[in-house]
C-alpha cells in the first residue's frame, strides 16, 4: 500500500496540472520578425478561456520587458499604452493583432529571424487566483506573411 501513495500522488498531480493546462489556450501565434538593431517587435495570437481569467504576467527570455499593448486613435493620432492585464471571458476568443491589443516584447537581447522559435511565458489568473502559466514556443515571420494552414 505504501508504493501505491506515490505513485497515486503523482497520478493525481499530472492530471490536476493537465486539467489547469487546459483552462486558457492559444492559437494562431506569432511573433513579428526584428531587422538589425531594432529593440522591439510584437506578438500576435488568439487567447480563449474556458473560464473567466486574466492575463496578470508576461515574459520571454529575448527580451528584458514583455508587456500588453493596447493602439487606439486619439482624434488622429494613434496611440499604445501598455494594460496591466488582460481579461478574458469564458468562451470568449480574444485576438490580439497588429493595431489592436498585442504584445510587445522590447529590449531585446538578439534580433529574431523569420523562423526562429520565440520563448513566451503566459501567467493568466481566476478568479479564485489560481494561478496557470502557458508556455509557448511561436514562431517568427515578416509582416504581411501568412502562416500555414493545417
């Protein structure tokens, strides 16, 4: 009975963090490819909750800041302004897209290629504050260039 508690502990966990996984997904990732000595660049996708969350944190070990952004026009001018989180309702898709809410990624430490596999860590926070952190590897394009579609 005693091998048994551990292994069943175990079990119990990769489920729990299975079903916690499952709770905010992304799709359509991407991130905008940078040019020599460009310090930031975006990252676009469609975030969908299966509850009620917030996007509370952001990180990526290529850059020294990640944030939020939101562009909106102020009379002719367009504006961006980090958010210090995102909300997303349950079943409810958020896209985030070039002259829309995105994320900015600056400071980088290296440019990003079209190609490379941008690190992107996603902390998203409930109601009751549980805590479910998404990790993603997205991949780098030029603007104006369409991902595959499968």
């Amino acid at each position: 009975m005693s091998k048994r508690l551990p292994c069943l502990a175990l079990f119990s966990a990769l489920l729990f963090s299975g079903m916690v996984q499952a709770q905010v997904q992304a799709s359509q990732a991407w991130a905008r490819a940078t040019v020599a000595q460009q310090k930031a660049t975006g990252v676009f996708l469609t975030l969908t909750a299966a509850k009620d969350a917030r996007l509370v944190e952001l990180s990526s070990p290529v850059a020294g800041i990640a944030e939020v952004h939101e562009m909106v026009m102020d009379g002719s001018t367009m504006k961006m302004r980090a958010l210090p989180v995102l909300a997303l309702q349950a079943g409810k898709p958020v896209e985030l897209k070039p002259g829309g809410l995105h994320l900015m990624l600056m400071d980088l430490k290296r440019p990003i290629a079209a190609g490379d596999l941008v690190p992107l860590s996603l902390v998203f926070e409930d109601a009751a504050r549980q805590r479910q952190t998404l990790e993603l590897q997205v991949p780098a394009r030029q603007l104006g260039t369409m991902p595959a579609v499968h």
